[in-house]
C-alpha cells in the first residue's frame, strides 16, 4: 500500500511531465504492465500508449488541479482542466490505479471543451 501523499505526489509528477514533456520522468512512474482505457483506447498496453497517447503533450501547455483525491488504498481520482497550446481548454476526469510506487492503469473519461 502506498501512503495517501505519496500516491498523489505520485500522480501529480505524472502530470507534469506529460505537460513538460519530460518523458524519461513519465517512464520512471509508469508500470511495465500499464493497461491505459480511454473511450477511444480500451485496454491498450504500454508500448501502445506511447505510441497513440503520447504523442498529444505537445499539444497541451498547462495543466491545473480541480480534483486530486486518494480513493481506497490504491487508487487518485483526478479532474483536471488542460489549456492547449492554440489557447483552447478542455477539462477530463481520469482513475489512476497504482502498484507500489507505480501507475499501473489509467482510465480516461473525456471532459468537455471550455
């Protein structure tokens, strides 16, 4: 079990490096065996992740915190608003599962446009 702080620290890194670009920090937080859903990507692995969801940092330049909560032992909720980099926002809500000190499935609900 992870300790409440350190799951969110956790995610939040997660985030920022998707916002930075820094893809050696996400990598670093990312279980070999990740399993990624969106409504679009169900079920995709890890190899596939960086190759059809990565790709989408460089359209994004911030990233700001509605919801950042711990849920159960091994689980954050996240809610976020996103701010493209053409100006446009838009806002999704994401479960992020860990194992250990590692994220090991994210589940993506899409937002709205803002």
């Amino acid at each position: 079990m992870t300790p409440t702080l350190d799951r969110i620290d956790i995610v939040r890194r997660s985030y920022r490096a998707y916002e930075t670009g820094d893809r050696a920090a996400l990598e670093a937080l990312l279980a070999d065996d990740l399993v990624f859903s969106s409504p679009v990507d169900v079920g995709i692995d890890r190899a596939t992740y960086w190759e059809r969801c990565w790709p989408n940092h460089e359209n994004i330049s911030a990233i700001a915190f509605k919801r950042l909560e711990a849920v159960g032992d091994d689980e954050v909720l996240v809610t976020y608003e996103a701010e493209r980099t053409d100006g446009s926002r838009f806002r999704n809500t994401e479960v992020l599962g860990l194992t250990g000190d590692r994220i090991a499935t994210v589940e993506v609900y899409f937002g709205w446009s803002l």
